[in-house]
C-alpha cells in the first residue's frame, strides 16, 4: 500500500490520484505521523460498500435462525407473494 503526508496530498492531488486510478491501490494519507485516511478509487469503495452490506445482510439471516424467528417454506411463500404485489 502506497503511503502519503497529507502535504504532499495537498501540493500533488492530481498526480496522486492518476496514479491511484492507474494501480487501483490504496493511498494511506498521514498526519504528523498519524494514519488519517484512507484514499479508494470509486469503484473499489463501491465494491467494497456492496460486499458490506451483502454480510450485513448473511449476519440478520444467521441471527434470526438462532433466535428462532423463520419462517417455514409456506409461510414465506405467502409474505413473499404479498409483497410482490
């Protein structure tokens, strides 16, 4: 992973990101010495948004199934079909 101070973000914005829209690599941006952001290009942070909420979503369904709160095939059938209307 690429790293930069803040400074040089500042003075070479526009050659840093051609260079991180050419490798598809991550830029640390550092203050004083200090992690301070993190740059993505759109489409790896797009990616990356979907892939979230994709888990989030496997994380509910497993969380309900321990809790007991299914529906069986049936029953999902039919809030499926009231939904869709």
């Amino acid at each position: 992973m690429k790293v930069e101070l803040v400074t040089n973000l500042k003075r070479q914005a526009t050659k840093i990101l051609a260079d991180l829209h050419l490798t598809k690599e991550p830029v640390l941006i550092t203050e004083h010495g200090q992690p301070s952001a993190y740059l993505v290009d759109v489409q790896d942070y797009e990616f990356m948004q979907r892939r979230l909420e994709l888990l989030e979503g496997l994380s509910r369904g497993e969380r309900a199934v321990l809790e007991g709160k299914t529906y069986s095939q049936s029953e999902a059938r039919e809030k499926m079909r009231k939904w869709l209307k």
